[in-house]
C-alpha cells in the first residue's frame, strides 16, 4: 500500500510541476500570437497609407516641390500603437509616417524631402489572410 502512495504523490507532484510550465508556454505562444497579429494589422495599415500616398491627389503633392524639383514618389511607413478586439474587428490606433521624395525632370537624383506624421484610427476585419479597412475613425480622434 505505501508504494502505490508513494507513486501516487510522485505523480501528483510531476501534474503539478507540468501545468504550471504548461500555463508559461501557453502565455508565450498568445504573446506571439498578438505581436504576429499587431505586425500583421501593421502591415495592412502601411497599405493604406501607401495607396493614399501613391495618388494623384496626395497631401504631399498640393505644394511645390523644393528647389527646381520635381515629385517622384512617396514611402509611408506605420507603427501600431495600440490594437483593440472587438468579436471579428480590430480598432487600430496607429501613427502614419511618410516621406515624399523629390527628383530631377528625368528622374534621377532621388532625394526625400521632410516626412508627415498622422495618428490614425482604423477598423479592420479579417479577409481570407488578409485584413480589409472596415472604418476610418480619424476624424472622431480629434474630437
């Protein structure tokens, strides 16, 4: 009887060491799992920007270009500041930088010129693997 009791607490004892290290593992892969969902959401935010950039009607485009100039292109890059779940959609505050650059009349001699900052506010839901922009709450930011 006392060997059944002995293998008994032994075995107690290896559950009680394992879930502990099982609960660890699980709080690591969620951590992974939210900051894979962040760069993700990242991502998609960044392709808005760009195709707003990318337009004949950009912000950065309504000035003159400095110094007998021309516009060539724009690069817009965001960074995720805070990310909200809400069933299958996701409020994402996220800061816009993008960095208009200026070239000759043929193009060479690419130089950026002074980047804008904008903080955002976007709804997404997924899309198959990709995200789809559901809502621009921007204007309510400054509210």
């Amino acid at each position: 009887m006392q060997k059944k009791h002995k293998v008994g607490l032994a075995a107690a004892a290896a559950v009680l060491v394992a879930v502990p290290g099982g609960l660890v593992v699980k709080s690591q892969a969620t951590a992974a799992e939210q900051e894979a969902e962040q760069k993700s959401l990242e991502q998609a935010a960044e392709e808005v920007f760009q195709r707003r950039a990318d337009a004949p009607q950009a912000y950065w485009r309504k000035y003159a270009p400095p110094g007998g100039k021309v516009w060539n292109q724009a690069d817009a890059r965001a960074d995720v500041t805070e990310v909200e779940r809400k069933g299958a959609k996701f409020t994402v505050d996220v800061n816009e930088i993008t960095t208009p650059y200026v070239s000759d009349t043929y193009g060479k001699g690419l130089e950026p010129t002074t980047p804008y900052v904008g903080s955002h506010r976007f709804v997404f839901e997924r899309n198959g693997d990709d995200w789809r922009l559901v809502k621009d709450l921007t204007e309510q930011l400054s509210k």
